[in-house]
C-alpha cells in the first residue's frame, strides 16, 4: 500500500467553499482502479490548512490511473484553484507501524 500526501493551503475564506467542492471531487477519485481510501483533515493550529491522505495500491495507480484518466480533469476544475501555494504531493511506503 502507498500513502499519497499533500498539505493543501486554501485562500482565505474560502474553506467552506473548498470543502463542499471537495465533497463533489471525491467520488472521482474514488472510482480509480487501485484506490483504497482517502481522509481529509483540518489543521487545528493553521486556519485554511488541510492534510489530504489518500491510499493507493500503488503509485502508478495514481499517477497512470487517476491523473491520466478521463476523470483528472474535472478533479482540477474543481479543486486547484483553492490552493495557494499549490501543495507538493509526495507518496509513502510502509516501514515499520505499531
């Protein structure tokens, strides 16, 4: 399994906003082959600052399933302009856990 991380710093004000676009934009990744589960966190400390978690089989699975298929697109239209600055996605592989 592969931990996608992005750290998502949303304009000011419009974090409802975001949050309801992302309430639409979640079923689009969800239905990519190799998807295991996301989770979607509000920081307590930084107002706007939220910590997406999604669960990939693997990395092409992300990156080859989601990101180059049909439903990427709308995913941006939905979600990109949000952010400031755009996060950084980056993916994890198990080590060790307890």
């Amino acid at each position: 399994m592969i931990l996608e991380t992005a750290v998502l710093d949303v304009v000011e004000d419009r974090t409802a906003e975001f949050e309801t676009a992302f309430e639409e934009a979640k079923p689009l990744v969800a239905a990519t082959p190799g998807f295991l589960g996301l989770e979607l966190r509000r920081c307590v400390e930084r107002d706007g600052r939220y910590l997406l978690l999604i669960r990939w089989r693997s990395v092409a699975d992300h990156e080859q399933g989601f990101r180059q298929g049909p439903d990427y697109q709308r995913w941006k239209e939905l979600l990109h302009h949000f952010y400031d600055p755009f996060p950084v996605v980056e993916h994890y592989e198990p080590v060790t856990a307890c």
